[in-house]
C-alpha cells in the first residue's frame, strides 16, 4: 500500500503513479495546483495551507528566520504574509496566493566561518520537523534585517514581549559572531530600555563591539536621535521608549540644517537681549534657550540707537 501523498510536495516526492503525464492530468482537473515549478499542492486534502510548508518544500535546506521565526516562538506581535528562511544562497522568491515566500543568504561573516546553522533549533509542526533560528538569533536577524521583520518597531514589540525568557548572553555572544557594530549598538540600546538582564562581562563585550562614532540604524539622514551611550542614532519614536534614568546623559536629536532660520534667531534673541532690564537680564543668563548673544551684551546699558543700528 503507498504512502499518502502530503499536502505539499516536491517533484522527486511525487508518487510513480503522479508523475509526467498523470502529474498533468491531476493538474487539469484542479486534484493538484502548482505552487511552483517543481512544488505542488494537494488540493484533494482539503486542509488550509501551511506557509511553513511551502517554506520547508519551496527551498532547499531552509531555515525559518526573521518574523515568520518570530511567530514560530509565539513572540510575533502581528501577523504577515510574507515568510522568510534562511538558505546556503539567494533563491528567487515565489508568491502563492496572497502570500510570498522569500529565501535570503545566511550572512557572509556566518559562512565565511561555517557557523550558519548556530543558533538553530528543530520544531515539530503540524507532522514535520522544520528547521528555526532560536529566539535569541531570531530577535538579532530581525533587529540586522527590519525589512523582514516588519519593522523596528515590530522587533521592538518582540525584544519586550521575549525579555523573560530569552538568555541575554547567548544573544550577545550570538552579536558579536555578526561582527557589526551598529548591531551590537543597537542590542544594548534594547537591553537598557527593556531593563533585560545582561552579566557585566557580555554588557562589557557590547561595548567594546559598539561604534565609537555615530551610526544611523534605522533613521534618514540628517534626522533621528543619537542615543550617546551607544553611538546609534535611532528614529525618534524608538529613542523615546528609553526609560527616566536609564542614561547618565540625554540624547541628541538631529534636525536638518536651516542657516537662515539660525541666523534669525540669534538676531532676535541679541534684541530681546538689548531690550531688557536689568533684572531680565540676569535671568536671561540662566536661560540656555537663548542662541548666539554676545555675553557683552549684558554688561552694556539699554541703548537704542545701537539697537537700530544693527540689531532691529
């Protein structure tokens, strides 16, 4: 007696009795529905398609990565219809239905030191073994790739929802294989909003992997907030999840440059400057709103005609 024919499968899985021209007969008459060349689906099955079934048949030897290893670990905070896996090369992506299955290269610096398959973890699912990134790679991957990841924010919501249970220094030890330094940045920036406990000696190898200049992760050009601690500059919504005295200093927030608009300021605030008494004087001192006076300015006497001179 044969086996049963799988909902998903391969050409070379094809039973004898399905193959060449009985393959396309089944095809015509809607028994099988062709994902792609060579993957097909049992349509006879009647069962709702498993994505991570076609992840598994529709690459060879994959590894389930990004937000679809996300949602695999119970950590996705939405769902999506793109599905994601990690493979020795780049395969072409193929789309079924409403959703799209992408295959992407394990990292060079992971190949060049035969450790793509670390950090890996079999899952049993629905009658078949798949192949996943554990946790701790997965929220690293998705923090190196947030194009498919959903997002910083996405893996923000998944570093929170993870932190009880992931162990922070595999995970560092896992950032620093990567060899990427905005990552490692942007790792301990998550550790100190999310108050996740690290040991001093991984915390102390984040820092040394850290930049020690500013790098963009995730921001334009020009604008983000430079979280100083960690030299990232992140976009602002991220920067603002840090907790009240998480950092020794605040952070800087970059904002494109607009020579007329300073240049403006710091006339009227010499004006304001001129204009006061004595006593707002003193008060303007304290005040590190003001841009661009002239400390002498407060020395001298209201004086009008200097005023008009050059000032109003």
């Amino acid at each position: 007696m044969s086996a049963p024919l799988p909902q998903v499968f391969t050409t070379r899985q094809a039973p004898a009795s399905l193959r060449g021209s009985a393959l396309r007969y089944a095809r015509s008459k809607g028994m099988v529905v062709q994902v792609k060349r060579g993957l097909y689906l049992n349509s006879a099955a009647n069962l709702p398609v498993d994505p991570y079934a076609l992840l598994h048949r529709g690459f060879p030897s994959p590894v389930v990565s990004h937000h679809s290893a996300l949602e695999l670990h119970g950590y996705a905070y939405s769902c999506r219809n793109v599905h994601t896996t990690f493979t020795d090369t780049d395969q072409r992506p193929f789309q079924f239905r409403r959703d799209t299955f992408v295959a992407v290269a394990f990292p060079k610096v992971l190949r060049d030191k035969h450790l793509t398959r670390t950090e890996t973890v079999k899952v049993f699912r629905l009658g078949q073994h798949l192949t996943a990134t554990s946790l701790e790679r997965t929220l690293v991957d998705c923090l190196a790739r947030p194009d498919l990841s959903g997002g910083l924010e996405e893996v923000w919501r998944g570093f929170d929802s993870a932190s009880a249970d992931l162990d922070a220094d595999r995970l560092c030890h896992y950032v620093v294989q990567l060899e990427n330094k905005t990552l490692a940045g942007l790792v301990g920036l998550l550790f100190d909003q999310l108050s996740i406990h690290v040991s001093k000696k991984c915390r102390e190898l984040l820092r040394r992997h850290a930049p020690i200049t500013p790098h963009y992760a995730g921001a334009a050009r020009g604008e983000g907030t430079l979280v100083r601690d960690w030299n990232v500059v992140v976009p602002r919504r991220l920067a603002e999840r840090t907790r009240e005295g998480t950092h020794d200093r605040p952070p800087i927030t970059f904002r494109p440059y607009n020579a007329e608009k300073v240049r403006r300021a710091k006339a009227k605030n010499r004006r304001d400057i001129l204009r006061a008494s004595s006593a707002q004087k003193l008060t303007m001192q304290h005040t590190h709103s003001l841009v661009g006076y002239n400390k002498n300015d407060f020395k001298q006497s209201l004086d009008l005609s200097r005023a008009a001179a050059g000032f109003l």
